[in-house]
C-alpha cells in the first residue's frame, strides 16, 4: 500500500517536471518573467547587425550583452573577433546559447553565464548591450554610472 503511494507520488511528481520542463523549452517567453527576469523576445538579425555597426568594434575590446537570451548576440560579437560576454538569469536560454555558442565554434571566445546581471561588476567591458525595457532604464543608468568605464559603448535595443 506505501509503495503504491509513493510510486504514484514519483509518477505525478515526474509528469509535472516533464510538462515545466516541455512548456519552458518550447515557450520561453511563457514562463513568467517574475520568476527569471523580464521576457525572452528575439532580436531580429537586422537589428543585431545594426548594433554590430554601431559598437564601432576594435581590436581586444570586450564585450557583454546583459539580458543575453539565447546568445544570439553574443555570438555576432564573438564573430567579429572580440571576447564577448552575455549574462541571462534563465537557465534554459543559458543552455541553448552554449549549445549554439558551441556550434558556432566559438569556445573561448564567446561566454554565457547564468546569473542576475544586476549583482555581476560590468566594469570591465567596453561594450555593453541591453535590451532596453523602460522600467529598468533609471536603475540601469546608476548601474552604468557606478560601474562602466571611461570611453564604454553602450548599446541600448528596444522593440
């Protein structure tokens, strides 16, 4: 009769991890943002290479996408020959981007790292790339006036 129980208990308990598990790789952007940060919403490739132009990259400056999603971008800048950094608070879109990053051939050059941008030291990038959502702009400017350096690029995405 316990066993009973208990295998049912696992079964549910397994069916439940394989549905959140289904639901957060097929739908990122379900899965709410209180819980991993704000929404997951691709950037086109255009805009992408338009942010490329824009950060003017020269030789062995480093960059860092803060928000990075899938990686998407990360890897452009790797591409371009930079050390590029992305920073995401979601661990699925974390495992895509070192999955593509890995494809792309890019170990070494371009870096995901799972964690909360807002408690990481940007102080060290020269370029820094954020999705622009406006309630986060005011706290996100004392961020980069206490920790970016002198000369920074700072490239600001939006819809």
């Amino acid at each position: 009769m316990i066993l009973d129980i208990v295998i049912v208990i696992l079964f549910i308990s397994l069916f439940i991890a394989f549905l959140l598990f289904f639901i957060s790789m097929f739908f990122d952007s379900v899965i709410p943002f209180m819980f991993w940060g704000a929404f997951y919403a691709e950037t086109e490739d255009k805009k992408i290479e338009k942010m490329i132009e824009f950060a003017n990259i020269k030789p062995g400056e480093k960059a860092v996408d803060l928000g990075a999603g899938d990686g998407r971008i990360v890897i452009a800048l790797a591409k371009k020959g930079i050390e590029a950094h992305g920073y995401e608070i979601n661990p699925i879109l974390v495992a895509k981007a070192k999955d593509k990053i890995e494809k792309a051939g890019l170990k070494g050059k371009a870096f995901m790292h799972w964690g909360n941008f807002w408690k990481k030291d940007i102080s060290g990038f020269d370029i820094i790339i954020i999705f622009g959502i406006s309630f986060i702009m005011k706290k996100l400017g004392k961020k980069l006036k206490k920790e970016a350096k002198d000369g920074s690029k700072i490239i600001s995405n939006y819809f």
